[in-house]
C-alpha cells in the first residue's frame, strides 16, 4: 500500500496551494478530490486580491489577507516561470462606494500603509459613483480558473498524486492518529492528513467535527460582455462588485444566500444583479449575458479560518472556512502551515486559526 506524508482531501484552490507548498519542500502528497480540482468555490471566485471590506475584517484574518496580497506577485511569478500559463495578475485598483464609510476605510488603509485617493482620474464617465468614493490603486485581481489551471500543471510536474472524482468512505483511526484514508477505489496509508474541503470539511470528518462550524453561502455571479465602453478598475458597493477582465469581459456579484448545499442559479438573483450594475454603469443594462453560476463559500462563526489541529487527534488538521477570501488567502494559509509541519518560525502566530486555543500546536507527527 502507498503511503504518503500527507494526503490532502479537498482540491479547491486552498488544497492545491497546500500541496504545491509542502511537495517544493520535499514531501510525498496525495490530492483527493470527490470531483474535479478547483471546479467547486475556486473556479467561481471573482478573483479580487482584497476582502470585501477589510476595514470590518476579522485581525487575524486580516492579517493572514495581508500577507495574501504580498505573497502573490512573487507567487504568480513562479507559477508562469514554471507552467507557462498566466493567471492574468493585474493591479486594475479598486474603487470602493461605501460613502458612509470613508473614514473607516482611510483609517484602515493608513494602518496597512495602503494609499487612498479620493479623486478619481481616467474614470468612465458613464459611471453612477457617489461623491465619496475611494480609489485603491495598489489592490490587483487575477482570473481563477487560469491561476488553477497553473496550479494542476504545477502540482503533476511536482509528482503530487492527483485523485480526482474520488469520494472518500473513510478515515481509519486508532490512538489518535489516522492511519489510512479510504475511498471508493482503494485505500492509503498516510503520516499526516489535511482537510481543505472547504464548504464540505465537516462532512468529510463526520463525528470528528463536533468543534467544526462550517456552513456554505450560496453566491451567485454573472459574466456579461458589454456593448460599448470599457471598465478600467473593480467596483465594490458593500457585497456587490464589477471586475473588469483584460477581454473585455466583466463579472457581475455576488448574492449571499444561506440555503445549505444548495447550487442553483435564479432569474431573481440574476435580475438583483443586473439592476445593481445598471444603477452603477448604466451601460451593462444592455450587455450580453454570457454565463450566469453560482459556487458555496465555507462560512465560520469565528469570521476566520480554520488552520491546524483537528482537537483530540495528532495527525489529523485543518486549512478550511476561507469563506469569501479563498483565493486571497491561499498562498498565506499554505506557507503557515507549512512553517508548523517543519517546525520554521512564520509570519504569524498560527494559533488564532485554532480550533481550540488549548490544543498544542507544536505536537507535530511526521
């Protein structure tokens, strides 16, 4: 029987990024996915290098965002050195609508050395801003299925063991430790398992979950190709966003809907977020639909991740709940816990994303 060092069940943009990170540092690694790599969450994602509204975020995952957007220039640079295919990394900026909110985006900004202008240049003129507006030039995007796409290629030129359309029956334990993962078509025998399942990580630990609260939020987007005109920088308006793609293309979300696993896109959701881009640029009341999805976000009730030791078992752990900061987050929450499997002092304390802040972290079984 095959035996890794670790075995990954999850392959969204947080697993694969886990791997890729612990296999350059030479381990063995199994991805294991129930479906396609990275076609849940990741392949969704508006792919915005910034939280939704980082001046409310949660600090210790603001933190962990922060580290996200330095990490991902030279991350990117190494991904295209070594496939040859760009994820489109582009500092377009943001502009930011909250007017109630500008002094608390400014306070937020000046602490993380960001700067803010609130006079707009080169902007469409066709655009409905209110007076208030901020500009982040330095916040950048990226296409997500070209980063994923990056990422499989990486992860098969790094030799990781790539389960795909592969559910797994169980995890067998004893003492404390998981031993073997089983799934529909055999077994493996592993040193360390991480679940990085996203919406789906309790459901995978089963009765192993008690301390595990994650539930999906189902967010519905569009892709619409406007008529006329161009859009230089993402908008944000609270939950709602346009990005702008280099083809001309722009996304069009996202909805908030707590309805479990459920997948299905709606005309209702639809029709809210075309009347929000209309009210914003009323040129995209005309612009061709050209796909309308939908994908779960894994929601916490601590407003962060979870990263780490799952409580009660040595060998078992957690990278999961990145709820709307996925792709942001994954290159930052990969190197933390690969600091702690080697042992290596990180860029920060990885006991916030703790479970139970009373289990040791340093109890690491390799």
């Amino acid at each position: 029987m095959t035996k890794y060092d670790f075995i990954i069940i999850g392959g969204g943009i947080i697993g694969m990024t886990t791997a890729r990170e612990l296999a350059v540092r030479g381990a063995s690694v199994a991805l294991i996915d129930k479906g396609k790599l990275g076609m849940e969450a990741s392949w969704a994602a508006g792919g915005i290098l910034s939280s939704m509204r980082p001046w409310t975020e949660n600090p210790a995952s603001a933190e962990l965002s922060e580290h996200g957007k330095i990490f991902y220039p030279r991350y990117i640079s190494s991904l295209v050195d070594g496939t040859g295919i760009d994820p489109e990394y582009v500092k377009s900026g943001l502009i930011i609508m909250e007017s109630n909110h500008i002094a608390d985006i400014k306070r937020w900004a000046s602490s993380k050395c960001i700067k803010v202008k609130e006079k707009i240049e080169d902007l469409n003129p066709d655009l409905k801003l209110p007076d208030q507006a901020v500009f982040l030039s330095e916040i950048a995007q990226l296409r997500p299925p070209r980063l994923l796409k990056a990422l499989r290629k990486s992860l098969k030129q790094l030799s990781v063991s790539l389960y795909e359309n592969t559910d797994i029956t169980n995890l067998v334990t004893r003492d404390g430790r998981c031993e073997k993962v089983e799934f529909n078509s055999g077994k493996l025998s592993v040193e360390s398992v991480i679940i990085t399942a996203g919406a789906w990580s309790k459901l995978v630990l089963g009765d192993r979950a008690n301390d595990v609260n994650i539930k999906p939020i189902h967010g519905q987007m569009m892709c619409v190709k406007p008529t006329e005109s161009k859009l230089n920088s993402i908008i944000l308006d609270g939950g709602h966003y346009l990005i702008p793609r280099q083809d001309g293309h722009v996304l069009i979300g996202s909805t908030m809907e707590d309805i479990g696993f459920n997948k299905e896109t709606t005309m209702t959701a639809q029709e809210e977020l075309q009347d929000w881009a209309a009210s914003v640029w009323p040129n995209l009341k005309n612009a061709r639909l050209v796909k309308h999805w939908s994908g779960l976000r894994p929601s916490t009730d601590a407003e962060k991740p979870f990263i780490g030791m799952v409580p009660d078992f040595k060998n078992i752990y957690l990278n999961t709940g990145h709820f709307r900061k996925g792709i942001l987050q994954a290159p930052s929450s990969a190197k933390l816990l690969a600091d702690m499997f080697s042992g290596e002092s990180s860029f920060m304390d990885i006991g916030e994303f703790a479970l139970n802040r009373q289990t040791n972290q340093t109890e690491i079984v390799r």
